[in-house]
C-alpha cells in the first residue's frame, strides 16, 4: 500500500487533467506515486526506517514526506502530458524535492519527525574494506 494515494493529489491537479491524462483508468497516476516513492526510499533508507514511516495510514502520515511524493509523481505523471499543464512549474518543483532528499541523505537535513534507523547504513565510523589491506577501528575515537 502507498503512503500516499491517488485521492491526495486533489490539491496539486484538477480531477480533469488527472482523467484526461490518465485515460480513464489507465492507473499512470498510480504508477508514478510508486516510482516517486520507491525513489525516496532509495535516497533515504541509508538513515531512515522508512517501513515505518511509509506504513502510516490517515493523520498520522509525515506531510513533508508527502509533499516530496507528491511533488516527484505530479512530475513523472505530467510528463506524459506536457501541453496540458505547466510543466516548468512542475519541473522546478521536482528539481527542489530532489535537492531536498539529497541533503537528507547526506544528513545535513534530519526530518523531526521522521524514524531514524538504530542503526544508520554506512555510520561515519564504520569500515568498509575496499582492498585486502587491513583497516584499523575507529570506533570510539
């Protein structure tokens, strides 16, 4: 199940351009919140549990996440339709969610609310052996 739903984006697209470009049933609008999310969770899943956080259903969903599916899949859907809606709009929209989910990647942005991992992927002091060379442990330093 998707955190966020086809009945979300009331508030980003007219009910019209979604039927028109999504031909009735065609479920392109579907298909571009499950691009968007998987996306995200790539970019943030190295910090984030985002099981958990993408498993929230109603009030208790992070709007922020939201906003960045919605802002992603409004872009991927729309590509498909680009005489219908201003897609530069949307292109700059798109572009800010992006840099947005690379400062959180990189940890120089941390959600309030969003579920850390006990345990971040890829920890500051942890090792990985690139070589057959030993490595020293930093840890504690």
């Amino acid at each position: 199940m998707s955190l966020v739903t086809t009945d979300d984006f009331t508030d980003s697209l007219y009910a019209e351009v979604i039927t028109t470009v999504d031909r009735d049933g065609d479920d392109l609008l579907q298909a571009a919140i499950d691009t968007a999310e998987e996306e995200i969770k790539d970019m943030i899943s190295n910090r984030y549990n985002v099981a958990t956080d993408f498993a929230k259903s109603g009030t208790a969903r992070n709007r922020y996440l939201m906003k960045l599916i919605k802002d992603l899949a409004v872009w991927e859907f729309l590509k498909v339709s680009s005489a219908l809606t201003n897609t530069d709009y949307w292109d700059r929209r798109q572009q800010d969610a992006r840099r947005d989910l690379l400062k959180i990647h990189d940890g120089r942005v941390i959600p309030a609310s969003w579920t850390l991992l006990t345990t971040p992927v890829n920890a500051p002091n942890t090792i990985e052996v690139v070589g057959s060379r030993t490595q020293r442990d930093l840890t504690g330093l």
